[in-house]
C-alpha cells in the first residue's frame, strides 16, 4: 500500500515538474503582454477607414477568446463606413445617369440632300 501511495505521489511531483518547466519555458502563449482590464488596444479613425488601419486592429483576448464587446464595435464601424461609401457610390452613379439623360436629345435629324 506504502509503494503504491508513493508511485502516485512521484508521478504527482514528476507531472507538475514538467508542466512547471513548460509553462516557464513557453509562457502563456501570448505575444503581446497582457493589457490593464477595462482598457483596450482596439483603434480605428472616425471617419475614412483604410485597409491598413484595419489589418493593424488589435482585440484584448479573454479567456475563451476576443472580448465580443470589441469585435462588435469594430464590425458596426467598418458596417457605416462601408454604408456610407456606398451611398456615396449610389448618388454619384445617379448623378452621372441624370446628366446622361439630360445630354442626351434623342436621334440626330437627317442632314439635308447636297446638291
């Protein structure tokens, strides 16, 4: 009984020595260090949203994951900008349409016969 209390506490000792030595080895798996709670990384300019400033976004990792309060900021940001882009895009497509229509009087008349 005293051999096999003892085999369980070595295995016990050896399991946490290497889990020890892995997590001082590896860290947490984070690249960038952990951020005050009630912070965030999460920037983006209020209005003419490039690419690049979407690909540098940064969202703070919760335990499971990305806190879902920011990534659903971000979305509905890039969803106006991209609203407002494409209102922009329909109103100009009717403007040019308008003049088109407006420039245009129909068929040319039949020029006269030369003599």
């Amino acid at each position: 009984m005293v051999t096999i209390g003892l085999y369980v506490i070595g295995v016990a000792l050896m399991v946490a020595l290497i889990f020890f030595l892995v997590w001082f080895v590896f860290g947490r798996g984070e690249e960038l260090p952990p951020i005050q709670k009630g912070t965030t990384l999460t920037r983006l300019p209020r209005a003419g949203i490039t690419g690049d400033d979407v690909r540098v976004v940064v969202f703070q990792q919760a335990f499971r994951g990305y806190k879902a309060s920011e990534v659903d900021w971000t979305l509905e940001k890039l969803a106006r900008e991209i609203d407002e882009l494409r209102a922009v895009v329909h109103d100009l497509q009717a403007r040019d349409e308008l003049d088109a229509a407006a420039a245009d009087t129909g068929p040319m008349p039949p020029l006269p016969p030369q003599k």
